[in-house]
C-alpha cells in the first residue's frame, strides 16, 4: 500500500504509516498535473486547498482510495465525482471548533476594543508623545447589552455562542436553515430567518460551510439591509462573502467593520482593496491553528486513510453515499477496491 502527501508528513504521520506497513510519498502541487503525478498510483492522498482535488486529478488516480484532508472543510474536493468513482472523502471533524470560535471571538473583540489600533499606536510613541494622534477611543465599543447574530450553527457556531454569552450580550439569534429551534434552546439561541438576522444582529460572525447555497449570501443587498454599526466577523469560507461588495460597504458606511480570517482567493493579493480599509482586519486564515491543532489532526488525518485501508470507519466521512457505490464496485469489478477489507 502507498499514500501520496501534498506536502510533508507532520506530527507523528510517518511514524503511524510505517507501523500499519505504508509506503508513503511527498511532493509539492502547484497545478492538478502536479497532483495527479504525485499520487499516480497510490491508495491514499492527504491533500490540501489547492490545487483543487478535481474530478480529473481523481480521475487520473485509477487506485486511489481515499483522500483525506487537514481539518474539516472539504470543499476543495469533487464529491461527485469522488461518489461516483468510489473514493472516500475524510475529514477530521471537530478538530478546530475551539480554534476557529477563540479566533472569530479574538477578531470581533478586536474591533470593538480597537486593539490593534492602541497597539500601533503606542508603539509609535503617540501615547507618551503624541496623544492627540490616538483618535480610535471613540470607536472603541462593548459587547454587553447587543446583539449577536451567527450564521451556520453547526459545532464552530455553537462554541462561539457559548463564548459570547460570556460577555453578557443581550441576545443571540442564528440562521441556519438546517437546525430547528430545539437546537438552540440548549444554547440559549433563538433560530431567526436570514433577513431577520441581517437586520436586527448588531455583531455577526460567519460559520456555514460553503456551498452552492451559501455563495454570495453575503452581498451588495444583504450590506444594504444590516445596521450602519454593524460588525461582520468571518472566519468560515471566502467566497460565502462577495468581497467587493464588502468594500464598497465599508466605504460607504453601510456597516462599520469587517475582520476576516478567509478570502475568495487565498492567499489575498497584496493590491486587494480589504487590505487597504482601515476599518477591516484581515488574517491570513490561521483561525483553525494552534499547536494542540496541528497535532492532533496530524494523527486523525493519517488514521483517516489507515483506517480506510484496513477496512475501518475513518473518523469523518463526507460523501456517505459513496458506501454504496463501493458495494456495487465490490460486486461486480471491485476495480479500485480489490484486496482491501470491507467496511
């Protein structure tokens, strides 16, 4: 058996592959060529964002089993085309939740106490010198006594609900079309529609995962119908947030603030309007990393394809029905799936 890793192997990786009797190869990818040259006939792949793992790259990987990614987003993965051919797409779920709840929490308590602002400022020796050059007190705010609104109240949007309830806000609401309200009665969150949510949350904090539904859910009318003051935190996909729009937003005044950890394209161009708004904070989508992060999902992403291999349940599974395509396969011509115990 052999397993491809874009990139390097990381945390204890190459120590569990060799004790399960795993060959394993490493490379850099810079184009889908680049991936289907590094996997070739491997029948397993770590991947990562980019380049996508695209329906030619599974296609040009006649024995690969299953792919499995560093955390838990998989949208750079074609899941039909990955059901269709019989490869399991794995991911690590639950990894990040604390990570990525701490960074959106870190980012919205940024704004509002304009911690970077102090922070530049006092190095510039404004404070002892130049005091009247730190204008950003004014725009300093509390989180008490406002409203919070989380779209996506999966894993993620549910731990930073719990985070803000530490700080005294006056409500939480969410929209998730996909949760009902029993839900949120255990978080003390009331299920609104996504205009109600718009409209009415004073500081919003992004958690969905990004799909054909959620693209774009963010746009030049949704900016139009949120508060003047209002605070928009994102740390779950880029493209759920038109950018431009955004930008023209801030601009315009239509909302206050923006900080974001994800973009359309990553990484974002230095020439990018965002990154010239005094009123946005961008980071370079690190929400999910921590050191207990790396190492624990180091080990889970590996298991993912041990596992599979062995004819184990991964610990995350992301196109279920692909179970079904391989019990066709394993009936007819296993293909891919010969010599490899069945689930």
């Amino acid at each position: 058996m052999k397993v491809a890793l874009q990139g390097r192997a990381q945390g204890r990786q190459r120590e569990l592959y060799e004790e399960a009797g795993i060959e394993i190869v490493e490379g850099g990818c810079r184009t889908e060529d680049d991936m289907i040259e590094l996997i070739g006939d491997a029948d397993g792949a770590q991947v990562g964002i980019w380049p996508l793992t695209s329906r030619k790259v599974l296609e040009g990987c006649p024995n690969l089993k299953a792919v499995s990614r560093f955390g838990v987003g998989v949208d750079s993965i074609d899941h039909d085309a990955a059901t269709e051919l019989g490869v399991m797409v794995c991911n690590v779920p639950g990894s990040n939740t604390t990570e990525v709840a701490d960074h959106a929490a870190a980012l919205l308590l940024s704004v509002t106490r304009q911690v970077v602002e102090g922070v530049t400022n006092t190095r510039a020796g404004n404070w002892a010198d130049n005091p009247r050059a730190m204008g950003f007190a004014p725009r300093m705010r509390r989180l008490t006594g406002h409203t919070v609104g989380i779209v996506g109240f999966g894993n993620i949007g549910r731990a930073f609900a719990t985070r803000m309830r530490g700080f005294g806000v006056s409500r939480i609401i969410a929209f998730d079309p996909y949760v009902r309200q029993l839900a949120g009665d255990l978080y003390g969150v009331t299920m609104v529609d996504f205009e109600t949510l718009t409209r009415e949350a004073d500081y919003i904090s992004i958690h969905s995962a990004a799909t054909a539904e959620s693209q774009y859910l963010f746009d030049a009318a949704t900016f139009k119908r949120m508060k003047p003051t209002a605070i928009l935190i994102n740390t779950a996909r880029g493209p759920i947030v038109n950018e431009e729009a955004l930008a023209d937003a801030l601009e315009a005044g239509e909302i206050e603030a923006a900080a974001v950890d994800v973009t359309e394209i990553e990484p974002l161009a230095s020439s990018s309007r965002l990154l010239k708004l005094p009123n946005c904070y961008v980071t370079p989508h690190v929400a999910a990393m921590s050191s207990v992060f790396v190492a624990e999902t180091a080990v889970m992403q590996a298991e993912n394809i041990i596992f599979v291999l062995q004819g184990k349940k991964p610990h995350g599974l992301t196109n279920p029905d692909v179970v079904k395509t391989i019990a066709v396969m394993r009936h007819t011509d296993p293909g891919r799936w010969a010599n490899v115990p069945d689930l």
